[in-house]
C-alpha cells in the first residue's frame, strides 16, 4: 500500500515544530545581503554587528548557520501548515524536545544509552542469515518481506533515520540478534526498535516470537516505550497506517519518563 498523505500524528507533530522552533532559538540569526566593498558589489552575511564576506574564515561558518536556519524556516513553515490544517490554536508547548536517557543491557553491568551515538555504532542490514530470502527491493536494500519494504518506505516518507535488521547484542544471550528496524528520534536523541512478526500457522515461528519478547524484557527494553511490535498473518496483509499511531505512542510515552 502506497502512503501518500503527510499525516504526521498530533503529538508527534507537536514535537517536531517544538524542536524545529528550539532549534532556531539557539542559532544566531544571519542575513544575507550585497554590499559594495572596494568599489565590487559582494556578497556577505551578517551576524550581530559583524559582516563576513567570502574572503573572511569565518564566512563558511556563518554562511553554514544561515542555510541551516533557511532550512528550518522552511520545515516550520510545512510543518505548521498540516498543524493548522488539522488543528486549532498553537501545538502545546508541555511537548518538549529533550534528550530521554535510555538503556539497553548487554550484560547485568554493561549497559548503553540508546542515543544517536548508539544508532550510529550500528551497521545497516547487518545479519548473515536469510540473505536467500531477501527478495524484496527498496533503496538500496534487499528486505524479506513486502511488509518490511512498506515500512522501510514510511520512515523514509517520515525523515526518520533507521537502520534495517542491525546487530544487536543483549543481556542474556551468547550470539547476537538483529532487530528489524533501529529508529533514531533526532527530537529526543533516542532510539526505538522495531519488531515485525510475519504471524505464521507455526508453532515453532510464535516460539521465536515469544522469546523475542521475552529477551527484550531481560535486556531492559519496555514493550511500547522502547521496543514496539507489528504483525501481519496469512489472509491478514500488513496496513502501514498502523505506523502512526505505533510510531506517536512510543515517542509520546517517552516524554513522561525521569531521566536517570
């Protein structure tokens, strides 16, 4: 199934315009004008009371801080384009970007926060096993199912970094697993992971899955907040749409934790 619309939902929402609206906040504001200097009309950015043209060193910096800024204008502007289409008054401001420390156990003593630092230390399509059965294409990746390609496509619709099928090690277990999807959130500098259960008429596939739970759990990953579960089952295709209220619940339920 294709997803066309940009339906993000509402607290999700909230939170991106807060972030992008942060963002802005603590960058300096910088204008782009042409001046003439030494008889030449140039270009230069201003910041403050300083004027830095390209023959300045610290041009490139300023001019960097400018685009950025140009870029977040304009994700604001979209943004609250679909608040304001959906929604009245202002995206509540209780919804607030920050860093949530969380932590994934790889032994009883060795833990993790699962920040951007973590997601970045994991390599894309990692497992050795099944490459057989990869048959389904999307942007540069073989994935194993059509319902896998469907998601994959919805995080890249959503700008959600993810890396597909990584190896991850956790407490309890002597061999890595390789979880299907490792969500980055860049508004609370976290992770999510991602299970989908292809629900076979098999009692050895729910056996698997039951333990996937199970070690999950033991490595200090909560179902809904850290790790959350889609399915689709013979006679039963997987709806992508499902994504949105997964996706909002995971990150909403993260606002509410203390931070150790």
């Amino acid at each position: 199934m294709e997803i066309h619309e940009p339906y993000i939902p509402k607290e999700y929402l909230a939170l991106k315009i807060n972030y992008i609206k942060q963002q802005l906040s603590e960058l300096p504001e910088v204008k782009h004008k042409t001046r003439k200097i030494h008889g030449k009309m140039t270009e230069v950015y201003i910041t403050g009371t300083n004027v830095y043209s390209f023959a300045n060193k610290a041009c490139e910096r300023t001019r960097t801080i400018y685009f950025q800024r140009e870029d977040y204008l304009r994700e604001l502007s979209r943004l609250e384009g679909l608040w304001n289409s959906a929604f009245r008054g202002q995206p509540p401001v209780d919804i607030k970007p920050q860093k949530i420390i969380r932590k994934l156990y790889k032994s009883t003593e060795d833990s993790v926060v699962i920040d951007r630092k973590f997601f970045d230390s994991l390599k894309n399509d990692a497992d050795p096993n099944y490459r057989e059965n990869k048959t389904f294409f999307y942007n540069g990746t073989y994935y194993r199912s059509a319902a896998e390609v469907e998601i994959a496509r919805f995080y890249t619709e959503q700008g959600i970094p993810f890396k597909y099928e990584p190896e991850i090690w956790l407490k309890g277990l002597k061999y890595p697993i390789y979880t299907d999807f490792v969500l980055w959130i860049e508004e609370l500098d976290l992770c999510k992971f991602h299970e989908h259960f292809g629900m076979k008429n098999s009692a050895n596939y729910n056996r698997i899955t039951a333990t996937k739970y199970i070690n999950y759990s033991e490595a200090g990953l909560q179902p809904e907040l850290d790790i959350f579960y889609t399915y689709n089952a013979d006679g039963v295709p997987f709806d992508p749409r499902q994504l949105h209220t997964k996706l909002n619940s995971v990150i909403y339920n993260s606002l509410f934790v203390t931070n150790p």
